[in-house]
C-alpha cells in the first residue's frame, strides 16, 4: 500500500520556523526524485522545491530561496522541507510527491499569521 504522509504543518508567527516531513512507505522511494508543492485557496499548486533521488537539491521557487531548503533520508524513506523566516504568504497546503511514481501525499496545512 502506497502512503506518503505528511506532517510538521502548524501555525506560526511571521519570522518563525518550520520543518515538514513527509514518510513515505510502499513503493521505492530511494529511486525517485521528491517535490514539494503548495496550494493557496482556490489556486494550482505550484512547485516549492525538489531533489534528486541522491540528494542534489534541483530547483527551488524563487520566492523561497534563502529561506526554505529541502533533505532527504533515504534511509528513513523521508523527505524534508525546512522553512525558515515564514512570511504571511508562504500560508498555504504543503503536498509531497514522488516525482518517479506520481504519488501524491494528503497535505499539511501551514498558516504564518501575526
């Protein structure tokens, strides 16, 4: 059974940490590159950040570099997504997916608000 699980979502003020993790069980996750996404109410989902099944980080959104970074361990069929300096509108539904398989994650909601 295919499951990627997110979790690390929370709400925090403007300036604050987070670091989301998403677990992955049920297919090969080792050999597939991993993205992260977002989704603002009633917009797509955009690209946040991805890296290459070995680790080499292969894009990042403008609008988040300097501030978000994305890991993974493959030994814990784990990607991360380390967001620093939060700002109000980094607030959306953070996704995993599996970039190899096409597999999507439920979400985790992450708010910045004063």
């Amino acid at each position: 059974q295919v499951k990627l699980e997110e979790s690390g979502g929370n709400s925090v003020q403007p300036g604050g940490s987070l670091r989301l993790s998403c677990v992955v069980s049920g297919f090969d996750f080792s050999s597939s590159a991993m993205n992260w996404y977002r989704q603002f109410p009633g917009k797509e989902r955009e690209l946040v950040a991805r890296i290459s099944n070995v680790g080499g980080t292969s894009y990042l959104l403008d609008s988040v570099k300097g501030r978000f970074t994305i890991s993974r361990d493959n030994a814990r069929s784990t990607v991360y997504l380390h967001m620093n300096n939060l700002q109000p509108e980094d607030t959306a539904k953070y996704y995993c997916y599996s970039v190899k398989w096409g597999y999507w994650g439920q979400g985790t909601q992450v708010t910045v608000a004063s």
